[in-house]
C-alpha cells in the first residue's frame, strides 16, 4: 500500500490503446488493456523484480512509469513529483531522476557513434560538464561497468553482446539517475555472461543506491537480484512479496504454476517435483475475462470467481495476493 516515505508510488495506472478501423473516417472497434490498474510502492534503494508471462504487460507497465508511453489513467509519483503531469521541457528535464536499460543493447545504442560519442551526449544533455572533463568522465563511467578506457573510440559493432549491455548500463548511469527499469536486460546474452551482468547491477544498486524494477520472465534470475517480487497477469499484480518468501511458497495460483516451472539444480528433488500445467490459452488484453482473469485457467475456480474481481488479500505482513481463496489454498504451516 502507498505509504508516506515511499519513493516511486503508482497509483491505478492504466495503459489502454485503441483498435481502430477504417482508412478516411476512423472507428473504434476495441481496446488493449495493457496495464489495467497498477497500485506499487517501492522505497528508496530497493530493487523490485517484476514478472510474468509474455504479454502481460511488463515492458509497457516499465515505459508507462517512465513516461515513454503516456498513461491513459493514474499516477506516477517520484520523489514526491507526480510524473504523469509533466510535459515538454520539464519531462526531459525530469528525465534525469529516471532511466532505462533496454533488453536489445544493439537495438538501443546509435551504430553511427562511438562509445564516447554516445556517453558524452547523455552527460551534455542534463550535466553541465566543462568539455576538457568530458573524457575523464567517461573514462570512468567505462570502467565503472567493466570495460577499458581503451575502447573508448569504438563503434557498437565491435563488441560482444555482454559488452554493448555494459555500454547501455554506462549510458543509464551517465546521468546519475534516482531510479533505474531493466526490461529484460539479460534475456538476449548467453548464460555465463547473464551472470556477470546480474552482479554487476547488484553491485553498482549497492554502490549508488539506485532503486531499480527488474523486469524478467526468469524466476531464478528475478529472485537473485530482488528484494521483492510483484507478479503480472494480463495487465495487473496478482501477488507480491519478499522474493525469497515468494518463490518458497507462492500464494495465487498462477505464481504456483510459474515456479513449478523453474529448473532445480538436483535431480532426486526435480525428478520428483510436480510440474503444474494450466490449462487453455491466456485470455486476449482486447477482451478479458469478467471477475478474476485467471479463472478460466485456475485449479482452484468457483463461481464466486466470476463475480468481480479479487482485491488484494493479506496472508502475511509484506505478502499480499489477489485470490479470494487465498488462506483456504495455502493453509498455514
């Protein structure tokens, strides 16, 4: 729930675009309802994993707060200045407190500049730097996410995947921002070199207090780097928590099924774990379900389910989920 300290505070965010039809005289036929009503609170030096199948809104949910898409309904609060009432010249002057590392780092970086050419006019846009600085300053961001100085006068292609990653953090952290989303930042690079990027960003949160919301679909990775998990489905959070809490003993049934789905790393327990497998397809954003979404895919369906849809329920201090039968499918220990 909001709260009087807190940091980065969404309040019924929603996100919708229009289907429309006809070449001259235009028609609206439907609307995706991308983000659908959006309560998060995170406090100041917190790292937030957000997750979910594909389609589920993350990505859009993380450019909304950032303001790249603008909202259709809500609010975006940040250090105690409502985001979504900014426009023009006070947005990018704003853009400064927030930033966002993108998940394709040859598809976000210019192939026509140079590393330095690139950090530079990141710095030069909102720091007044004197220009016999500016090397030394982006030496330093270079080496801050692991790469030599030397690469300096590099264009994007020249590097590897996990190197052009680093040079888009070194771009997100060229401003000094308040607040940082990675949409899926380590979903395009191979697994070892997964790791190195997950430890970097765990140490550069820890080093400059950076808040930060994860955006992933890999549980196992999410609970690495998180202090807390908030869990999507079809536009909304469905359940949130401590991240540990969350993947030992997940509350609403569609967070049951994704962690059944993540690998455990010794047989005898995988062989015997039992996988939950939902049933039909997630509904359409265009036309969803009344009541609870996941009703037409929940074990644990009633009619009741089909009513309205669930508030958040309680089941410990910090662990909430939107489940009506939320205590009487996860009975206390």
């Amino acid at each position: 729930m909001p709260t009087a300290d807190a940091f980065l505070e969404v309040t019924d965010l929603k996100t919708h675009f229009p289907i429309e039809k006809g070449f001259l005289v235009k028609k609206r036929v439907g609307t995706v309802k991308a983000v659908d009503g959006i309560d998060l609170t995170l406090a100041q030096g917190e790292v937030l994993g957000l997750v979910g199948e594909s389609g589920c809104g993350k990505s859009t949910l993380g450019r909304t707060i950032l303001q790249l898409i603008p909202p259709t309904e809500g609010t975006v609060v940040l250090a105690g200045r409502n985001l979504a009432g900014l426009r023009g010249g006070d947005l990018r002057r704003a853009r400064a407190d927030f930033q966002m590392i993108f998940q394709d780092p040859y598809a976000s970086l210019n192939p026509r500049m140079t590393v330095y050419d690139t950090l530079a006019e990141a710095i030069s846009t909102h720091k007044n730097i004197p220009r016999g600085e500016m090397p030394r300053r982006v030496s330093e961001l270079l080496s801050r996410v692991g790469l030599s100085p030397r690469f300096i006068r590099k264009y994007p292609h020249e590097f590897s995947g996990g190197q052009r990653q680093r040079i888009a953090i070194a771009r997100a952290l060229a401003v000094e921002p308040k607040l940082i989303i990675a949409d899926e930042p380590v979903s395009a690079l191979d697994v070892s070199i997964q790791a190195q990027i997950i430890n970097l960003l765990i140490k550069l949160t820890r080093e400059m207090g950076l808040t930060m919301i994860f955006i992933s679909h890999d549980l196992s990775v999410v609970k690495h780097i998180s202090d807390r998990i908030a869990v999507m489905y079809l536009g909304r959070i469905v359940e949130i928590g401590p991240s540990v809490e969350v993947f030992e003993k997940p509350l609403h049934p569609y967070t049951k099924a994704l962690v059944s789905a993540v690998p455990i790393p010794d047989p005898a327990r995988e062989r015997h774990r039992k996988r939950i497998i939902l049933s039909g397809d997630p509904p359409s954003p265009v036309n969803p379900p009344m009541g609870c979404t996941f009703h037409p895919r929940c074990p644990y369906m009633i009619e009741e389910c089909r009513a309205a849809y669930p508030p958040f329920v309680d089941y410990t201090p910090g662990r909430r989920a939107t489940c009506i039968r939320l205590h009487e499918i996860n009975p206390p220990a």
